[in-house]
C-alpha cells in the first residue's frame, strides 16, 4: 500500500463503481447458469440453492464485521485486501471440481465481498460528504449496483451458454484487478477513525444465526414447519441470534454496531426498507429466470437477453434518481420506487403456463426496473447522512448486509412458498403458477416497504435547498466576523 497518497476524485468514483458493479453481478450472474453447474458438477436440488446462499450469507453476515475493520485497520486497506480475496476466490471456485469446492469458494468470495464493499461505500461518503457532488456519486454508485446486478443474469446465460458455466466465476477476476489497480492509485490513505478490537464473536454469532435460519427454511421442503427437526434448527438460529444482541449491548468493546444507532429513524428506516427491498429483488431474478427456460422453454443466452430491458430500465431509473435528487427528497424518491416496484411485482405475478416474453415479462420487466432504480441511490444517501464520521463504516456494512441477508431470506421464504404451491410438479402449469405466487408475495413486501418509509423515515426537504440554506449560513456567519464564533458557542451550550 502506498504512504501518503491524495484521493483523486475521478478515479476513487471509478475504483467504486467497478466494485460495486462486481459485486451486484456475483449476486446474479450465476442465476441463469445454475441448470449448467448443477448438470456439471453433479448437485443436487437442493444443494444447488447453496451456491446462492453461500455467498448471499457470508457476504451479508460479516459486513459489519467489514465495516468495523474498516474503520479499524484504515479503508483503502481492507478494500484493497477484500479486492485480492474476492478475485483469488472467484478464480478457485472456476477451477470447481466438486460442489463442496464452488460453495466453499463462493463462501470465501462471500468474505472478500464483506470487506471491500463497506470499505467502498465509506471512501466514497468520505470523498464526497455533501452537496450535488455527493448525489452525483451516489447516483453513480446506485446505477453501477443495479446494472451490476440486472446485467448479472445477462452476462451469465450469453457466458452459460457460448462460453462454459466456469466462466460467471472466471468473469470477476479481471475486474477484481482493474478496481485494484484504480483504488491502489485512486483513494487516498486514511488514518483509522476506530481504535478498539473488531467483534469477532459477534460476526460469528450473527453469520451463524442467519445461516441456521436459512437452513431451516430451506429444509422445510423435506421436513414440515411443525416437524422436531425444523423446530429445533429454528430454535438454535434464534437463540444464536439472540447471543449475537446480547453481545453487543452488553459484552463487546467494540460492537459490530452500536444498537443506539437505530435510535437515528433514517438508519432504522432505511435498513427495513433495504431488507426488504433485497428480499423481493433476489426472489423475483430468481423466479423470472426460470419461469423463461423451464416454463417457456428459452436458452440461457437469450434468457440473459430477455433480462436486457430490466437492466436498461434500471439504469434509466438511478439516472432519472440523479436529476430528482436535487430537487425532491430522498424519502419521496423512496416511495415513488418503492410504488413502481410493487406494481411491477404484481403484473408479474399475473404471469401464465401459455404466456410469452412480449406479454408476460416485458412490461412487468420495465415498470418494476425503472423503479428498483429510481430508490437505490436515495436509500444509500439516506441510511449514510447524519452518521458520524467514526460510524459510517459502520453504517456502509449495515446497510449492505441488510440487503444480503434480506435477499438470501427473501430467497428461502419465498422459494420456498413457490415449491409448496408447486407441489413437487414439474409441469408448466405447476411451476408457473409456484413462480406466480413467490412475484406476488414479492410485490407485498415492497409495498410493506413503501409503509416503512412512509411511517419511519422524516420528511427533508432535496439536497440542493439544504446545500443552499448551508451556503448562505456560511456567508453570514462570514459577514459576521466574531459574532460568528461567539454564535457557535451559544448553539453548542444549547
């Protein structure tokens, strides 16, 4: 790592965006491909759900772990670390001969992901704390996360299908390198905003918990929900959960995170909000990709081409987020897609057995993309404002992990429901109408998170009349010369 580097602008937004882009792409990218890797490497139907999971839990469990030895150890550090990980991981698990080999390197790509995107997310707020400069780089950063992960499904059935399924492991490697050579000469060296040990135990303890939950769900396929197996596995998920609360209000140093900062309504809404979101979102790429190849019979490649307009609408969406979010507030945007997102959600769930691309999927395809996009950017500016410098690490993980542990929940539960109504049938109409049922139950959560955001979050005004009330408070207190300073006193006793 270099000594004493300045933070280049233009190429830590681009260190950040080809991060974020990477790791939105590994949550999707192998969704079209799973058929192959299952055919390849010999899974089983229910192992297959692993390769998802194991990179969707480690990834959201040890986030805040991430964020905290961020702050701990210094941010370009650990992005730079998480970056080697991440590309060494993805490498191996191409390299797959067995599925214990590709879930165990998709655990470790897991890791490496915890660490470098709370790092990102933490040097990009540093480097852009206020004003159009920062809506502009939270714009940027929310297009790359939703073309990241829309584009995910694209890639994967063109590389599936012309390629190898090796290759949706293989395709993170050189943009592993590229984002490391960028932050390496793009992101400036910080001294470390944190002093105390990071909480291993309680990321344990938290990765374990989810994990067992998950499992749990997941094994209802074959165990009932009232059955002693799934009882007892549910059991041990809450009481390790449970562990992981205790820990941190009352044993922990160093807390992976400071439960007080839920007392701030914008992280507390905005995580629930992120959860959900993420929950729905996982789900439906899920459902979607199948529904196109094993219910209306189309390859992987013109599967991921299928997802083309979904991606486009998503990017239109974060763009058109970008020039609102310097007039409206970040809570109006978050209802706005949220809304959009939920209509397009249940025009899905009203797809058929005989059904087509064109009148099926298409429009559902732009209406929910347009409005995924439209709330990325804002949830992110909303779950980091007002966060204290020490902490934003810290915030950056939470924020993250809420929507991976989110997607691999929403995954299990809604999955889940979609095999229950299918009832072990492998006919179009059985898997249509379990396909069905897990969009609709999708577009209920997002309209749960249309309420949160509408109850919890406070009503601000945009970021450009903030950024001017600033302005001119500073043009006073400059005119006012002494009086300024004897002004800030009075306001710090009161």
């Amino acid at each position: 790592m270099t000594k004493g580097s300045t933070a280049r602008p233009g190429m830590t937004l681009a260190a950040v965006a080809v991060v974020q882009f990477m790791v939105s792409l590994d949550l999707s990218v192998v969704n079209v491909g799973l058929p192959k890797i299952a055919e390849g490497l010999g899974f089983s139907d229910a192992g297959l759900t692993w390769v998802i999971h194991a990179y969707a839990l480690t990834f959201g469990g040890l986030l805040l772990l991430g964020g905290r030895t961020a702050d701990r150890y210094g941010r370009k550090r650990i992005l730079l670390l998480g970056l080697g990980l991440f590309g060494l991981a993805s490498l191996v698990g191409g390299l797959a001969q067995e599925p214990g080999h590709l879930v165990a390197a998709r655990a470790a790509q897991g890791v490496g992901a915890a660490a470098l995107a709370p790092a990102a997310l933490a040097v990009l707020a540093e480097t852009f704390p206020e004003g159009r400069a920062r809506v502009r780089a939270f714009g940027v950063w929310s297009a790359m996360n939703a073309a990241g992960g829309a584009m995910g499904v694209l890639m994967g059935g063109l590389l599936t299908e012309y390629a190898d399924w090796r290759w949706v492991m293989f395709v993170n490697v050189p943009m592993a390198a590229c984002a490391l050579a960028l932050a390496w000469r793009g992101v400036a060296d910080s001294a470390p905003t944190s002093r105390g040990r990071p909480d291993v135990l309680g990321a344990v303890l938290a990765t374990a918990g989810t994990t067992l939950l998950v499992f749990g769900i997941v094994r209802t396929d074959r165990y009932a929900w009232g059955s002693p197996v799934t009882l007892a596995t549910l059991a041990a998920a809450a009481v390790l959960l449970a562990a992981f609360l205790h820990v941190e209000r009352t044993t922990a140093r160093e807390p992976l995170v400071r439960l007080g900062l839920f007392a701030n309504r914008s992280v507390a809404g905005a995580n629930a909000y992120n959860l959900l979101v993420g929950a729905a979102m996982a789900a439906s790429f899920y459902f979607v990709s199948l529904y196109l190849q094993q219910v209306l019979g189309n390859g992987p490649a013109l599967t991921g081409v299928m997802f083309l307009p979904f991606a486009l609408a998503v990017i239109a969406g974060s763009v058109l987020a970008i020039a609102l979010g310097y007039r409206v507030a970040p809570r109006t945007l978050l209802v706005a897609g949220g809304t959009l997102t939920a209509a397009g959600f249940a025009w899905f769930g009203l797809i058929s057995a005989d059904g087509a691309f064109v009148t099926d999927v298409l429009g559902p395809s732009v209406v929910a993309g347009a409005g995924f996009g439209l709330c990325l950017g804002p949830v992110v500016s909303t779950a980091t404002a007002g966060v204290a410098a020490h902490e934003v690490g810290t915030a950056s993980g939470l924020l993250n992990s809420s929507r991976q542990i989110g997607a691999s929940l929403g995954l299990a539960v809604l999955g889940t429901a979609a095999q229950h109504r299918t009832g072990g049938a492998v006919t179009p109409e059985a898997l249509d109408a379990g396909y069905a049922l897990g969009l609709r139950v999708g577009a209920g959560l997002l309209a749960v998170a249309v309420l949160v955001a509408l109850l919890v979050l406070r009503r601000s005004g945009p970021p450009a009349r903030a950024e001017q009330a600033e302005r001119g408070e500073r043009g006073e207190r400059s005119e006012l010369g002494e009086w300024g300073d004897d002004r800030d006193a009075v306001s710090a006793l009161d």
